[in-house]
C-alpha cells in the first residue's frame, strides 16, 4: 500500500476514505457487545437502524454512501439526505467500532454533512431555519438576543471579574431558565466567584456544525472563544452537555486544534459539584424520596473526551505514523453526575440496561429533532422502555435537549414519569 497524508480534517472528505471503505459490515455498530447485556431486548445501539431496518440508514450503509459521492457514482439526492440526516451523531457507532477496527466512523458521517453542505445540497430546510436564526438573533430559537440574560435571578450578583464564567447556553437562557437559575444558585451557595456571560454569548453552534454547516459554526464559535479570552477566566462552566461538547471537542477540530490548546478549560456542572462536595464544600443536605435512573447525555458522555487534533501518514495494514489518536468513549463523564445522586439522601439510583458508553441516545442531536420531529420522539419512547423496565420513578440527565425531548415523549405516552435536569435536584439538595 502506498504510504498517504492524512489528517483528521473533516472538511476534507477524502481524509477518510479509509475509514469508510474498511468498513466490514461486522455490525459492532449496531449491537451492544454481548458481555454487557443480559438479553437481545436492549441489545441494539443505533436508532436510525433499529427503526428503518435499512442499510443507508446504518453507519455501514451511510459510509458506503459517501465511498459513492467520493467515486462521482452517486450525488446529493432528497433520498440520501434523509438517510444522512436522520442520525443523531449520537456516536454509539464509534464507539462499538472502535472495539473491533479502530475506523473514525463519527468524524466520517461528520464530513459526508460538510460535503453536502459545500456542495449545496444539505442540509434541511429546518436546519437552514435554525441557521438564519442564528444569524441574525445569535440563538437557535430567533428570540430577541436583548433577552438572553433575563434568565439571571435577582437574588444572584454575578462578580464583575472571576476566573470562572458560566456559559449557560440557548435552552437555560430562553425555554428553560431553571436550569441557569439553578446553577447560579449551586455556585452561589458554594460561594464561588464567577461570572455570567449576558449579551457577549452566542449559540454556541452545535446545531451547525453537527447538521454540517461548518462555516457558520466556525463564525459562532470565533466570537465565543473571543468572548471568553477577553473575559479573563480560565474555567467555563456549562450546564448544558451540547454547549460542552461543542465547546470542548467541536472549537479545537474545527480550527484544527487540540483541546488543551483553546485557553481555557470547560466543564460540566457535575464535574464541579461533584469535586466541590467531595472536598467539603458544598453538603447534600436535603432528602428527596425519589427512586431515579440516569440517562447518559451522548454529549457529555461517549463524544466528551478531548479532542486531539492530528496529521501524519497511513502505510501498509493502515498503520499511521505517528500512532492517531483514538476517543473510545470510555473516559467521558459518568461516575461524577451518579455520585452526585448517590449522595443526595432519599434518592435511590437505578441503572438502565445500556449505559455509560453504550447508552441508547435520547433522540434530540444532530439536528433530529427539529427535522425528524417523529424519529426524534420514537427515539425518546424507546429509552423510556428501559426506564419502565427497571422501575424508575423519574429520568435525571445533565441536558436540556435530553430533558426536552423524554418529556415530549411521556406526553405523548400519558404517563406521569418526573424528568429532572440534575442541577435542579442538586439545588433542592442544598438549598
């Protein structure tokens, strides 16, 4: 084999071409590896597949769709967008390759939405929506961007300098403020200076450069990172697991970074509380009698670990020199959010048969939602048959898009199981 170039570049799609023609068929993206499941009943770890049943709309099929557009043999179609687009980037597929080959299937579905973007085909009109949005009101909604602070309780006084900033993000600011609200109060109560970000934060773009508009992504996030250096802090704390991964692993590869090289640090709010109540600074006080299981945000979750950006060559066997790095998803964020409801008194945490790197996503990412409102709710109603399957009264995540879309689906299932974002119950804990 002759010795290539390479580099983890999405917007070149020809970086991986290797990923998507050693594809096997194996099925390692599709199926939960046995050893951790007790039966076939939750034995599936992709959405689209499990509910279309069809090859294009599986990460083996998708990347043999993008071998095709690479080749000339095949161009942007309604059809083939659909099958591209009705995937949550949820990266369950990544991570079971990654068991077996070691391809970077997430970051080659990622580049097949660049190139359909680039070529003028993608995305969906809905996601153009979203993408004139943000243009022009620097949110996803379109609501006024003079209201994205008004979320900011008066009983709260941010400091004017601190060497944390809190970037709360399109849903706390404007659909669910109860969550900002809350975080602010954790911090508050902890007695930790920080500062809120008010008209200088933007979207932080994670529904352009997951639906492949990638230029409107890097305009977004070159005002943010701006934003952050001129504030002076070297934390961001973010309560919202989309907001995180973007901040954290999306900035650094659309600049061709690594994340250690952005500045400044991001963290999750669990990350946070969870070290300041190991270290005694914040008590758990309050009961909650609450029997809960815990959803694992695909964010904050497999897709969170830092990203390392790298270039080098791939020769014979596909070796690449120096070795490329690999993110299996094994080293998100799992055990702080768990301690956390562990040590809330009352509350007794049940696990869901997938979980942690393997969890079933909720349905809401990679633009889903907004332009597959059913598959998006199908999606959701199927990881609540886990949560019925082990008796949970209530579903706890670190999301808001997670929170939004179970809670659409109980709805539309007549049910009355409690969804929770943990930074609520954190604040009942303490306050």
């Amino acid at each position: 084999m002759k010795e290539e170039k390479i580099k983890l570049d999405l917007t070149e799609i020809e970086n991986f071409r290797h990923d998507m023609s050693r594809c096997i068929r194996c099925k390692g993206c599709k199926w939960v590896d046995h050893i951790y499941m007790p039966g076939v009943k939750f034995g599936t770890r992709c959405p689209s597949e499990k509910r279309y049943l069809f090859d294009s709309y599986a990460a083996y099929g998708r990347l043999k769709l993008g071998l095709a557009v690479m080749d000339g043999k095949l161009d942007f179609s309604d059809k083939m967008l659909d099958a591209i687009y009705q995937c949550t980037l949820g990266g369950a597929c990544d991570v079971g390759c990654k068991r077996n080959l070691d391809l970077e299937i997430l970051s080659s579905l990622e580049a097949l939405r660049i190139k359909a973007v680039a070529s003028g085909k993608g995305p969906m009109p809905e996601h153009r929506k979203i993408a004139g949005n943000i243009e022009k009101n620097h949110n996803r909604f379109g609501s006024p961007h003079q209201n994205r602070g008004k979320w900011l309780p008066v009983d709260v006084k941010p400091a004017a300098k601190a060497d944390i900033v809190y970037f709360a993000g399109c849903g706390a600011s404007y659909t669910r403020p109860e969550i900002a609200q809350a975080t602010v109060r954790i911090l508050n109560a902890a007695k930790v200076d920080f500062m809120v970000m008010g008209g200088d934060e933007w979207c932080c773009g994670y529904r352009l450069s997951s639906t492949g508009q990638i230029e409107a992504a890097r305009k977004q996030a070159e005002h943010n990172i701006e934003a952050i250096k001129k504030s002076g802090a070297s934390t961001v704390v973010v309560s919202c697991a989309e907001c995180y991964k973007t901040l954290k692993v999306d900035y650094p590869k659309i600049f061709s970074k690594s994340t250690a090289e952005m500045g400044f640090e991001v963290v999750h709010l669990v990350e946070y509380v969870d070290e300041l109540v190991k270290k005694g600074a914040l008590e758990l006080k309050n009961g909650i009698n609450l029997r809960v299981t815990y959803h694992d945000p695909c964010n904050l979750s497999r897709l969170s670990e830092p990203w390392e950006y790298w270039e080098g060559t791939r020769g014979a066997w596909g070796v690449t020199s120096p070795p490329m790095p690999r993110r299996r998803g094994t080293n998100g964020v799992y055990q702080q959010p768990r301690d956390i409801l562990s040590g809330i008194p009352g509350i007794e945490l049940v696990e869901m048969i997938r979980l942690r790197e393997n969890a079933w996503c909720c349905g809401a990412g990679g633009g889903v939602k907004e332009a597959f409102p059913d598959f998006a709710l199908w999606t959701a109603k199927e990881r609540l048959e886990e949560v019925d399957e082990v008796g949970a009264e209530a579903i706890v995540t670190c999301c808001p898009w997670c929170e939004g879309n179970f809670t659409d689906a109980i709805k539309s299932r007549g049910e009355d199981i409690k969804v929770y974002d943990i930074a609520e119950l954190i604040w009942q804990a303490i306050s």
